[in-house]
C-alpha cells in the first residue's frame, strides 16, 4: 500500500449506527482459522473496487463487555 499498488477500504460506518464505533452492530466469530462476519456497512469508499478491506466489528458481547476489532480481508 506504501507504493499505491494496493488500493484499501476502511469499513465503519453503519446504517443504523453511523460512524459511531460504540454502537458498532457487525459482528466477527471466529470458525477455526478464519472468522465470519455478519452485518452491514454502508458509504464504503471504494467499495467493490478495493484489493483489502479493514473492516470494523464485534467480537465481545453486545451488553456486558463489548469489544471492538478490525479484521483485514
């Protein structure tokens, strides 16, 4: 990516949450060496075109102790 041969997208924003990473929906489990991730994004510049994307999710609990993550596809 230093040398701009690599084009990267960074995933945050949400429908129903905006921009606001404290109200973050989408959610990452991990299923053996990969994780799967569940939910929705939107206003993704470069969305569709892009080589990786830095996708910010869940991966604690949704009440108690929620943890934020970013996981790179």
């Amino acid at each position: 990516m230093v040398h701009s041969q690599t084009f990267a997208s960074y995933c945050l924003t949400e429908p129903n949450a905006g921009s606001d990473a404290a109200s973050l929906r989408t959610t990452a489990r991990k299923d053996g060496d990969y994780y799967v991730l569940n939910g929705e994004k939107a206003f993704i510049s470069g969305g569709g075109e892009s080589d990786v994307y830095l996708v910010m999710c869940r991966t604690g609990g949704m009440r108690s102790a929620p943890s934020n993550s970013a996981v790179m596809r």
